[in-house]
C-alpha cells in the first residue's frame, strides 16, 4: 500500500514519522512515486500541517536528494543570507560585501528573478563578464581568497525542491507554511552554510501579505534551522513600499555600488544593518545588534565594503573599471517626471511598480523569457519623504521602442502625495526572530 498509506496518514492528521517522510521524498524523486500521487501527499500537508519535527524532517530529506556543498575546509563560521523576495531589494550586494569584509565568509547561491521581484543572479549578470556558474574548486579557492562566492543554484542542489515546487504551483498548494518552509531551508542547508539569517518580508509588494503570515513562516524557519543544527534568525521586514529606490538589474547593481560608497537610501541601509548585524553575531565577530550595525557602518565609512564587492567583481571575471567612476547602467532612453504636488509621500505601490518594470522587460513572466539588464525605474524619492512641485519623482530607463511617456503617465499613478502634518513612519524592520 505504499505510498498511499504515508498519504492516507497526513489526510487523517497523523504525524508521520522521520523515515516516512524521507521514503516519501526519495521515491518522489527517484521516480517511484506518481505526480498525482504527491499532489495528494502536498495537499494533505496543506490542510493538515506539519509540527516543527516533521517539517524539519521534510526539510533534511528535501536537501539530502542532491548534491550537499561541504565548506568545511574554509575556516571561521559560514553564514548564508536568504530574502523571501521584494521590491528593489538589493541587499545581497551590499551586505554580502562587507560582511566578507569584516571576516565572516559568505558564499551564497542565489536565483533567477520571476514575476516582478527580482533575481540576484539577473543583477550581477548585468556587468559585464560576470560569471555566475562556478565549479566547486572554483568556489572553494576563491572563499579561500577572499571569504565570499555568489553563484546560480545548481539543478543537483534540492532537487526533489524543484520537482515539489513545480507540483505546488499547479495544485493551489503553494502557502503551505511547512512546503514553503522547507523549500527555503532545503537549499539553505544543502548549500553548506553553518548559520542562516532570513530576511522574511510582508506587504504589498511580498509574497506574506501579512505580518502575522511572515512571522509564523519566520518562527517555523527558525525552529528548522535550530533543530537542524544551523543557527537561524530571522528579520522581519516591511514591502509596503519599494526597500530601495533603484527597480531593475542594472540599476540594483548601480545602487548597490551608491550604498557600498556610503550614499544609501534610508530604508534599504536599515535592512542592511539589520541584516548585516544578525550575520556578524552569529558569525562570532560582535556580541550584539548594536555593535554589529557600528560595525557595518564602519566598513562602509572606510570604504572596506565597496573594496569587497569590486574585488569579489573580478574575482568572478566581470569588469570592474566602473565601480565608483560611472554608473553601470546605459539605456537607449531616459525619462524623468517631476511631482505635480507639494506634500510628503505617503504610498509607493512597489508591486504595481515591479511589474510595470516587468512590462518594460527588467523581469520574466514566464522562466524562458528573456530579460533587458538596463531597463528599469529610478526613485529620487522614498515613502514619507517630502516634495515639492516641480521636483524630480523618477526616471524610467527603457528601450529604443518604450513608449516613455504612457509608461512615466503609469508610473506615477503609483506613488501618492499628500499634504498636511508629516506622515506617522511605520518602522521597516519590525522584529527580529531567533
């Protein structure tokens, strides 16, 4: 009666044990088990749930169907970053850096951009050269070198996470707290990191509409990566509004470099120090947040950080003659739209943003699509910032056939200025996790 006892198991709401769920797995992957099959097993875990044990087990078994990165050999606390996905998030390129630059190693493995969030191998394939797939001497060499490696995710890591992945996506099964859970853990844990910080997001422009959904998803995270042996913390951050100013793969790049040079935005330095500290505490170099966002501050101020990034740039063959002297960016044309208004902004719809960037071709809405590195949209201004009429809101970045003025009309629908008091700021980072 196998599979269908292990199904019939979580339909009824058992707990299954350990060896259930890694058989499950196995033969899922093997192919052993039909689609149908574990689309039923999918679904009853979605009505059903799973406890902290159970999902951890998911969780191991998921990584252990491939290949595991073994980073044993790089010395210090290895600690891997993981955000759940929004608008102009271009934190990897920045806290990566100086986090390698104050001696915790980071060697990531990030993913392609679908839909209107961004994907931070779309970014760093925008300079020119950069080269994403590396082989594991490769990666291991240049951790040695210089402490940090950002590459694609390999189709041996997690497999039976792609195969579930896809069957989730067509079986309504996808907000699955423990499916979701697991998905992210998987390849976190089979990348080889010995700790884990998560940058959990919730709003408009995220996948957790709520901050109660991205909690629970936060705290199961956690309790995976605890029971799994691998320190986890978790931020909990706020997509109400773009995180950065910059929406597109070139002009990530370009605000990263502008942070890296001490010149970044409000919101996305907050999540970068949030981060960043996290990344430092459990890597073994401060003893606390405060310290940790000092130390992050610090190594922006000396120019450490920015140091990093150009040379982890060439250490993975892309020109770096640019960084600190030219933007990175250069599209056929440039559209910039000034506020009709004087008042404070008190919205940016960044997922209306996002997919209007999408349209203009930063993003993929479908995985074979192909994408334009220098389109996008430039922000002068953040949420809950003021203006003045005739200051400049945006500049959109598009091709040689962009209708430029429909799309700035488009734009600027999104954004809302308001007069009156000073709007009452919601902070960006709410709570930390651990």
């Amino acid at each position: 009666m196998w599979p269908i006892d292990c199904i019939a198991h979580k339909r009824d709401g058992l707990v299954l044990t350990d060896e259930e769920i890694a058989r499950f797995i196995g033969d899922y992957t093997a192919g052993r088990i039909a689609d149908y099959q574990a689309a039923a097993w999918c679904m009853a875990v979605y009505l059903k749930g799973m406890d902290a044990r159970e999902t951890t087990a998911l969780t191991k078994a998921m990584a252990e169907s491939g290949d595991l990165v073994d980073l044993s050999s790089i010395p210090g606390i290895k600690v891997d970053k993981h955000s759940t996905g929004g608008i102009a998030d271009t934190t990897t390129l920045i806290v990566a850096p100086l986090v390698a630059a104050a001696g915790v190693p980071v060697a990531k493995m990030s993913g392609r951009g679908l839909g209107f969030t961004g994907g931070t191998i779309d970014k760093l394939q925008s300079i020119p050269g950069f080269q994403t797939e590396l082989s594991e001497d490769a990666i291991l060499r240049q951790m040695q070198d210089m402490g940090m490696a950002v590459i694609s995710q390999s189709g041996e890591i997690a497999p039976a996470d792609k195969l579930l992945y896809a069957l989730r996506d067509a079986t309504a099964t996808v907000e699955s707290i423990p499916l979701i859970a697991s998905s992210i853990m998987s390849k976190k844990i089979a990348s080889g990191a010995d700790a884990i910080v998560l940058d959990v997001k919730y709003g408009d422009g995220a996948f957790m509409k709520t901050k109660e959904r991205a909690r629970q998803l936060a705290r199961t995270m956690v309790d995976i990566g605890r029971l799994a042996g691998r320190p986890t913390r978790a931020v909990l951050t706020s997509m109400e509004a773009p995180l950065g100013t910059a929406i597109g793969n070139s002009l990530e790049v370009d605000e990263a470099v502008e942070a890296l040079s001490g010149k970044g935005g409000r919101r996305l330095m907050e999540v970068v120090e949030a981060i960043g500290s996290q990344m430092l505490i459990l890597g073994g170099k401060v003893p606390d947040e405060a310290q940790g966002r000092a130390c992050i501050r610090r190594l922006v101020e000396n120019g450490e950080g920015l140091k990093k990034f150009r040379q982890f740039v060439r250490a993975q063959h892309g020109s770096a003659s640019w960084i600190g002297k030219q933007p990175l960016t250069r599209a056929p044309q440039m559209y910039t739209a000034v506020s009709a208004e004087t008042g404070y902004i008190t919205a940016v719809h960044g997922r209306a943003l996002g997919e209007l960037a999408m349209r203009m071709g930063a993003g993929r809405a479908r995985k074979e699509d192909a994408i334009d590195p220098m389109v996008g949209i430039r922000l002068f201004k953040e949420l809950y910032d003021p203006v003045r009429a005739g200051e400049p809101l945006f500049t959109l970045y598009g091709n040689s056939q962009a209708p430029m003025e429909e799309l700035a009309r488009q734009a600027a629908e999104q954004i809302t200025i308001s007069d009156g008091p000073a709007p009452v700021q919601e902070p960006v980072v709410s709570e930390i996790i651990m």
